[in-house]
C-alpha cells in the first residue's frame, strides 16, 4: 500500500476520485484490470498504524486528518520513523490545496540523501501510480524520472501519447521486418497455419 497523507482538507468525493482514477490508471498501464488490488492507495485518517489493515475504498468515510498543514519533509520524516509492513518502502503521496484546485496529488520519496530525493512529482490522479510500484521493486530509481521536481504535470494526456507512440513504433518497426523479410526470401511460399 502507498500511504497518502492529507495535509489540507480535501472533499470526500474528491478522495473516492482520487481511489477510481488511479485504478483505473494502475490497469491502463499494466493493459489488465484482472488481479489489480483497488485498495493500494491507503488514505492515512489516523495516525495509529495498527489499526491500519487495508487501503482505502470507496465511499471514503469522514474522517478529521491528524496531517493538516504539515509539510512534505514532515511527512517524509513521519514515514520513515513510522515505518509499517503494509506499507510501500520508498513511495507516499501527499494531497493538499493543489488537489482540490488541479485535481493533482505529489508523490514523495522516503530517501532524501539520494540524488533528488527531497523532490517532489506533481501527477493527476490517475497516473498517481504509475511509478511507485516500479520504485519500489527496483525497477525504476527517483533519479530517473523526467518530470521530478518540476511544475510540469505528470497526466493521463502524456501517458496516452506515450502508448501512442509505443504503438506507433511497434507497427513501423513490424512493417520494415515485414519488408526485409520479403527481401530476404522472395520466392518463399506464404505461411499457412495447419489444419486449413
């Protein structure tokens, strides 16, 4: 579970948004909505942690946040000294006046003495995901990501194009193969699956 602490208030409609859309772009991006937990985003209401089982669902309930007007690096601090096993080992997310505003959330690194570590990536909701399970795993490092610490938005438009163009490559990339093959063996017979 990602923990993703309210420092200013946010509505309860805008928090249930928050848990749909970055469902729904967590299964855009792995192109699968089998298997996908839709609780990974855990919306922190308190801050015992053992009473903490699950993430957050939809309908979120009311609920007083104990992290108003707390700052990034106070809730990086927090994290780290409060560290809980369900919980993402790099990644938090922080929902403030810009979420209401712009429908964006910022996502937070737990190690500040790596390269970019105390930087901040401004998403929408439904890309809030798409690094930090990477992140997490391995697979990714904070470093490495293009938008970090800019004002620039990492937003579903973007994630689009990006398809877009993978798949725009992939069909240029299948079209030349096609042609040197054909180049290749010119007199070879068209292949034809068994049984017709």
């Amino acid at each position: 579970m990602f923990p993703a602490f309210v420092t200013s208030p946010v509505p309860l409609k805008m928090l249930d948004e928050l848990l749909v859309e970055s469902r729904k772009g967590t299964c855009a991006m792995l192109g699968d909505d089998e298997g996908i937990p839709g609780d990974c985003i855990c919306i922190l209401d308190t801050k015992d942690l053992n009473s903490v089982e699950h993430g957050s669902r939809t309908p979120m309930q009311p609920f007083e946040s104990p992290f108003i007007g707390w700052t990034d690096d106070e809730c990086r601090s927090w994290m780290n000294e409060h560290r809980h096993p369900y919980f993402a080992e790099y990644n938090f997310i922080v929902l403030d006046e810009d979420t209401v505003k712009n429908k964006t959330c910022r996502v937070g690194y737990t190690y500040v003495n790596e390269p970019m570590g105390d930087k901040m990536l401004t998403t929408d909701f439904f890309t809030c995901m798409h690094n930090m399970p990477a992140i997490d795993v391995g697979m990714l490092l904070w470093y490495e990501i293009e938008l970090l610490g800019t004002d620039e938005v990492d937003d579903r438009a973007e994630f689009e194009e990006s398809l877009r163009e993978a798949y725009e490559t992939y069909v240029r990339m299948e079209s030349e193969r096609s042609e040197r093959d054909r180049r290749r063996f010119p007199h070879a017979p068209p292949h034809t699956p068994k049984g017709l």
